[in-house]
C-alpha cells in the first residue's frame, strides 16, 4: 500500500473497505484499525497509513489464508455424466469462493475407466497436489487409491461414490485423512417408493390385478448408489403394504441413449407396465422417449420416476411427463467436499462419512427446485 494519505477520513474508510465480509474477526480488527487511526491524528498521516497497511496485511491473510497457492486435483469419473457436470462446476466455482487460485484448480475426466483414473490420480501425486478430490470410476478399487494417495501424504476427499463400510473403518482406524462426502442413496431410492406410494394403489394399478408391476433400470451394478436406489425403492413399495412385480430389470450405466432401448425393449415385451424407476434422471429421460414412442402417456397409463433433478427432468415433472424425481443436492455436496478438504489441508480432521440429505420432488415443488438450480 503506497504511503500517501491525503485525510485521516480517507485512510479509517479505506480500512473499513478492506475489512467489509471478513466474519467477526475482520469486524474486530477494523475496529481496532480505525482507533488506531484516530489516536494517530496528532503523529500524522504516514503514522496512519502504517497501521492500515499492517492491518491490510492481516485481512488479506485471514481472507485467503495459503490456499491461493494450494494445488487441488479433482478426478471425476466421467465428464459426460450430467450430474457429475453440475457437481464438479459448482465445485470448481466454490473452491475459487473460498481463496483457490483456478490456475491451482486440475480436473480430469476419468472416462469411466479405472485404469485411466488410477494413472491420473498418480500424475497428480507426482505433480505435487496438496489435497485430492476423488469420484471413483469403481469403489470397489477405493482400498487402491486410497493406499496411493495416502503414501504419498496427501489429504483424500472421496465424493458421491461412496466406498466399503469396511474402507471406511480402515481410514478411522489408521487416523488418516480421508473421508467421504455423500448422500445416503438408501434414501433416494426411498423417495422414488414414496412418490409411488402417495400416488396410491387405486391411481396406479392400472389393470386392477391388486400388485404394482414395474421395470426397473439400474445404473452400474458395482455401484452401491445403483444398488441402493434399486433395492429401496421397491422397498418402500413393499413396506407401504403394495404387493410387485418386477417385469424386467436391465442395467442401463447412466447412460440415456442405453435406457431408451432397454425401456423400448421391455415396453414391447411387457406393454402391462405400469411404473418405470430409473437409478438416475438421464436413464429416465431416455426411458420417457420410449414411453412416448410407444404411445403411453406418463400420469395416465405409466408413472415414471428417476433421481438427481436435472433441470430437463424438472421440466417434465411441471409438464406431467415425469411422475418425480429426487433432487440429488450438488449444491451442498460440492460445498461439503471442499469444506473438507480445506479442513484437512489446516491442519483439522473430518468425520469419515460427511452426510448430506436428497428431497423427494414432484409436481408440488419441482419448480422450486428448477429455480433454485438455474
């Protein structure tokens, strides 16, 4: 700060400028600088420009911290899952938030090949990241990764993937600095039930045989979100009292275009459906244009439902084209890994397993949701 002050007025409002938003400890030390420039009147201005520059000092530090020249590497399993783009561009944007350099930001596209994640993840170790964020192409290969990055003596943030109770306990055990962020996919495919479940039998037992019949399309059968939100949504069917049927059930990776055929496909061979759950909202998009292909129409003669709340999926709940979805919340699970993994590189610990909740969307609050993500 260059030492030529032209009132002690200007110098107390520029150090009230400097300090606005810096929490408590800013406020108490703009304070602390304005007194310091009043009782400086008598000795003059350079006197008073002294004291504003240490204290500049002081707010840069606490406002930045080290993190401006902290290295972050992020590995993302696929770059073309819709969920995962808005997940690692909100986490992108709150890292720059919270003091990152984007320079020091790295996020690599593992392409849904572990191999190519695993060989990524050590470029990162050899470049000299201080922290790792990792969505892991499988989680059965966490153990791995998580043995590399450790040895290396770097900070681990897994993120919506989650891996093994057993891993988990490991990093508990060993006191390393690894930890999960997620929510519980138990939970999301519980709403897909339930969204089934209030619309009530009468409504969706449309051949009034006293059961549900349903497809289900799961994403990759290694992955304990897809086993999860396959076992309990029709668990929350079964445990409302509703007696099922599963039709058919295909595996369907994520992937739009692959649910569209496989739904073409069991549509044909089972036009009885009458309710398609989906393990995400991308299957369940491609799910909906075999629906229409097939000339039924969602809310009258099949109920959809899907999770993550992609903004197209959200406008076919308002439209009536989906019955529901789940919001799986990017917002606070990209904030949440970054908070951790700013934890980790001061020094603190994080609780192994970092929760966060999904909600159950439908008709009533899907536009909520839709403004909330625009």
């Amino acid at each position: 700060m260059k030492k030529k002050v032209v009132s002690l007025l200007t110098v107390a409002a520029l150090s009230m400028s400097m300090l606005a938003g810096c929490g408590n400890k800013a406020a108490d030390t703009a304070k602390d600088a304005a007194e310091t420039a009043e009782s400086a009147v008598e000795e003059g201005a350079e006197a008073v420009a002294d004291a504003v520059e240490e204290t500049g000092t002081e707010v840069a530090n606490a406002v930045s911290g080290d993190l401006a020249d902290k290295k972050v590497g992020v590995c993302i399993y696929q770059f073309s899952d819709n969920f995962m783009t808005l997940f690692r561009n909100e986490l992108q944007n709150y890292l720059v938030a919270q003091g990152f350099n984007a320079d020091n930001i790295t996020i690599v596209d593992g392409a849904n090949d572990q191999a190519t994640q695993t060989n990524q993840i050590q470029n990162f170790i050899t470049s000299g990241v201080d922290v790792l964020i990792i969505n892991p192409v499988n989680s059965s290969s966490a153990a791995t990764i998580t043995d590399l990055v450790v040895g290396a003596n770097i900070p681990l943030v897994y993120i919506n993937r989650e891996p093994d109770a057993d891993e988990e306990q490991r990093w508990e055990d060993n006191g390393w600095n690894v930890c999960y962020v997620g929510c519980d996919a138990r939970q999301s495919g519980t709403y897909q039930g339930e969204i089934i479940v209030d619309l009530g039998l009468d409504t969706v037992d449309l051949n009034k045989d006293g059961k549900i019949q349903y497809i289900m399309i799961e994403g990759d059968p290694e992955n304990v979100d897809a086993q999860y939100r396959t076992e309990f949504s029709v668990k929350a069917l079964e445990d409302a009292g509703l007696e099922v049927e599963c039709l058919d059930d295909e595996v369907g990776n994520w992937d739009q275009a692959t649910a569209q055929q496989l739904v073409a496909n069991a549509l044909s061979a089972h036009p009885e459906t009458e309710v398609v759950f989906c393990n995400n909202d991308a299957m369940a998009l491609g799910a909906l244009q075999s629906i229409q292909a097939a000339n039924r129409t969602v809310g009258t003669d099949i109920y959809l439902v899907g999770v993550d709340a992609l903004s197209e999926a959200l406008e076919d709940v308002i439209a009536g084209t989906m019955t529901g979805t789940v919001f799986n919340d990017h917002f606070s699970q990209s904030h949440s890994a970054a908070d951790a993994a700013i934890n980790f590189l001061n020094g603190q610990t994080n609780d192994r397993y970092i929760g966060c909740d999904y909600v159950k969307v439908t008709a009533d609050n899907a536009q909520e949701i839709l403004d909330s993500v625009k």
